[in-house]
C-alpha cells in the first residue's frame, strides 16, 4: 500500500482483514512504542473506529524491528480486531491477524510522516485500492516537519546504535549499509 503516510509503501496481510476492515477510516490515537499502545488498550482508552499508530519501532527508530504480535493480540483479546486498525513502522508476524499495516516507509525515526501525525488526525485506510492516507495536506505535513524534533535513539552505543545509524528502510530490506 502507498499513501503520504507511506511514500515508499507498506504492507498488510489482507487475508487476515476482517471484510468490514478492508476499508476504514479513523481518528489517529498515537504512540512512540508499543508498551505505551498496550497499556492505552488494555486500559481501554482505545476504542471502535480508531486507528492506532506505533512509530519508532522500525529497523532505526526500535532499533530492530521488533514484532508487534502484542499490540496486535491485545486488540484481538479486547474485542476490538474488526473495528481498530493498526499502523507501524515496526513488523507483524505471521500469527497477526486485523487490519495490521506495517513496515511503514518512510519510518518516523527517518522522518516520515508517520512520525508527523498527531491525536485525532483522520486516517483513511483503502487495502483493495492500496491506499493509505491521512487527511493532512502537504503543506500541513510540511509545516508540522519544520517544527518536528526527531526522537533520541534508544540506543546510544554498541553495535545496536551503529546498526540504527547505518540501517536502510524496510522497504530496502533494512540491511546496514556500507558507510
């Protein structure tokens, strides 16, 4: 799928789209990591139609990738998998099921634009069409970029932070590069 949220695309395992998921619109309830998504659906702050975003879990923002079967499982064992959607620059595992997009590229600690969306931003979500957009202009996008600050690393020594500073995209197999 391709959108502004995704200019270098992501992906979705649509056989495991709920039919009424395939296509969705929300507001964006946002988060830097995934204990903080999991804490919010545990505690029921999520709810029918949102649209949770988990950024900073990508291969430099985690650093690694991590697997987000825990976000996923937790929306499954609140009810809320035919209703939520689920959007990360992080991965899913074979056994995630929902409307789960990942490997999100741009990743927010790149600078995409999912690291630009905000509380209550409307998602729009098309997985026939593969499309996926927030309805924020350009412009908007571009303004809150220039006012953005990029997260600190989690890492800040050893192989890990050499890995997230010479990692590329998902997209292009987050493999470190030679620099």
């Amino acid at each position: 799928m391709w959108g502004n949220i995704a200019q270098e695309g992501c992906v979705v395992k649509r056989s495991a789209v709920a039919p009424e998921m395939l296509k969705h619109s929300g507001p964006a309830r946002v988060f830097d990591c995934e204990e903080d998504a999991i804490d919010a659906i545990y505690k029921g702050k999520i709810v029918d139609g949102d649209v949770v975003v988990i950024r900073y879990e990508g291969p430099k923002g985690g650093p690694g990738m991590r697997e987000m079967l825990n976000p996923t499982s937790a929306l499954a064992g609140m009810k809320l998998d035919k209703t939520v959607a689920l959007i990360t620059d992080g991965r899913f595992s074979g056994a995630s099921r929902g409307a789960s997009i990942g490997h999100v590229c741009p990743e927010a600690a790149s600078g995409g634009n999912i690291g630009l969306i905000q509380e209550g931003d409307i998602i729009e979500i098309d997985i026939p069409g593969a499309k996926i957009n927030a309805k924020v202009s350009d412009e908007e996008f571009e303004t809150r970029r220039a006012n953005a600050k990029l997260r600190e690393p989690n890492v800040k020594s050893g192989w890990l932070y050499r890995y997230s500073k010479q990692v590329a995209e998902s997209c292009k197999g987050a493999v470190m590069n030679e620099d």
